[in-house]
C-alpha cells in the first residue's frame, strides 16, 4: 500500500493543494542579490499521517491501472459493454486480491452510465428491463457472497474460463436485430447476469447477448444496456457497502485514477459512430480468448 507521507509516494498530492504550507529556512544576502531557500510542506502536520492508502503497490501498478482503465472506458462508452470484461480479466493478473479490482471498477463505472442512460433515454426500453430486473436484483447479493467468502483460485479459474466461453460466443453470434428472445428467457438471463456481477463486476455477456439478438441498431443497444447498468450499479453499492468491501482506501484509489477514467470515456464519446461494431466485436472476442487462457495458465 501507499505509504501515507507525502514524501514517499507523490500520489497523495492529489489530496491538497501543494503551495500551501511553505517555511523559511535561511536567507543568504549577497553583494548584488540574495539566496532563499525554502521548505514547501504539502500537508499541514495535523493531517501527514491520517491520509487513506491507496490499493496500489507501485507507481507501475497505478500506471498499469490507468493505461487499461482509459482503453476499458472508451470500449464502455463507446458501446455499452466490455469495461468489466478487459479491465477484470487484465488487472486480475497484477492485483492479488480480485476484490479491489471488483469495486474500483464498480465506482469509475458511474458516471459514464449517467451520462449515457440520460443521453439515449428515448431508445430504452422498460419492460424487458423490468424482467431481467428481477433475476438481476436476486443474482447480484448471491454473487456477492460468493466473492466475500470464496476461494479466491476459484475464482480465477472461473473467471478464465468464463472469458475464454464469452469470447467464442461472441464470434459465433448472428447479426443484431436477427432473433428475439423469448419472454419467459429474460429472469434467468437476468440472475446468470446478477452472479456474474456480483462475482466480477462483468455481468454484461447475458444482458449484451440478449440485446445483441434482439436490438435493431446501435443507440439501441448500447442505450439500454447503460442503462441496466446503472440499475445494477445502485444494487451493488449498497450490498458491497454491507459486506465490508467498500473501503476508504478502494474510495480514495477511485479518486485518483479518475482523470483516466473521463478521458477514456471522451474518447470513446468521440468515436462513438467512427468504428465498425463487427470489427470490434470479432477485436474484443479474441482479446478475451486471451486474458482467459492467461488466467488459466497463470
């Protein structure tokens, strides 16, 4: 963890402004000008030891963190799905405890889901989100549990597997818009989404192959898949908050990876209608093929 001195680790500059605190040490008068040496303190003393720590053990790390959190928000809002599947399924190979990555994730999420479910609020679709809803609501505080007392090998193992299976799926969907699935399909196509949620924060796969089958266009898609995000986003909080996984520190490292966060999310913004969706489908199911096999091999 970030040590809590200013001094040690230079992340916690973000925490104040950094010309606050100055003092005199000497004056050296010259013949034609003086030297004057001065100590800036970023901190005031009352506050240099109380700082939270951060979930990051080197600066490599948090830089890691923010290069894979601009790509995952870019895909994010770019499309409506796939955060959760690359930021997970990379960081989960350099964090050891797949629960600061869980929740991180969850928080960097927010803003982009209110921007986008407000921007596309006309294409959404209420009644088919209302019964995936339900196996959503259920699914989520089951997944949860699982991840607050499951063996964490487990559950990377899972999770490779898990990437591995979504990706050749995703290869071998037929075009959007061909099907639509069943209405007595959409609870359990909810709660496989809630597990997966509450286990990794990638509940996406059920939901983006529903709406991948079933949504004519674009704005469609991504507009209502924002939005059940969102609506699992206000369930995880709370029942993360309740089992302890919440924490000051996983708070404070939200904090400072955010201006990754927005600056993938404008990008992804401006891209928006650039890329083709079949080419960055066939991109992001063999990138997943990969970080599962990693997992498994790792």
């Amino acid at each position: 963890m970030f040590a809590a001195h200013p001094l040690d680790h230079p992340l916690h500059y973000l925490w104040y402004h950094p010309l606050q605190y100055l003092e005199i040490i000497r004056i050296y008068p010259g013949p034609s000008h003086s030297i004057l040496i001065i100590r800036i303190f970023l901190f005031p003393p009352n506050r240099r030891n109380v700082l939270p720590e951060l979930i990051f053990d080197s600066w490599a790390q948090y830089i890691l963190t923010c290069s894979v959190l601009v790509v995952a928000q870019l895909v994010y809002v770019l499309f409506g799905f796939g955060s959760g599947l690359i930021s997970v399924g990379i960081l989960a190979l350099v964090f050891p405890d797949i629960r600061d990555v869980v929740v991180l994730l969850l928080l960097v999420n927010l803003p982009a889901e209110i921007w986008v479910t407000w921007k596309t609020r006309l294409e959404i679709r209420w009644r088919p989100i209302a019964a995936l809803g339900v196996g959503i609501a259920v699914g989520i505080p089951l997944g949860a549990l699982v991840l607050r007392h499951g063996e964490p090998g487990f559950i990377l193992t899972a999770l490779g597997w898990f990437l591995v299976v979504v990706g050749i799926v995703f290869l071998r969907l037929p075009a959007a818009g061909k099907r639509s699935p069943q209405t007595w399909a959409a609870p359990p196509t909810g709660l496989v989404s809630g597990l997966l949620t509450g286990l990794f924060g990638t509940g996406g796969p059920p939901l983006i192959i529903w709406y991948h089958l079933s949504s004519p266009h674009k704005a469609a898609f991504r507009g209502n898949l924002m939005t059940i995000f969102l609506l699992m986003t206000f369930v995880r909080v709370p029942t993360y908050a309740a089992t302890g996984m919440i924490t000051i520190e996983r708070i404070a490292s939200m904090v400072v990876v955010m201006p990754a966060v927005l600056l993938g999310g404008w990008l992804g913004h401006r891209m928006h209608v650039e890329i083709s969706e079949i080419l960055f489908r066939r991109l992001v199911s063999g990138l997943l093929v990969v970080l599962g096999l990693g997992l498994l091999l790792g």
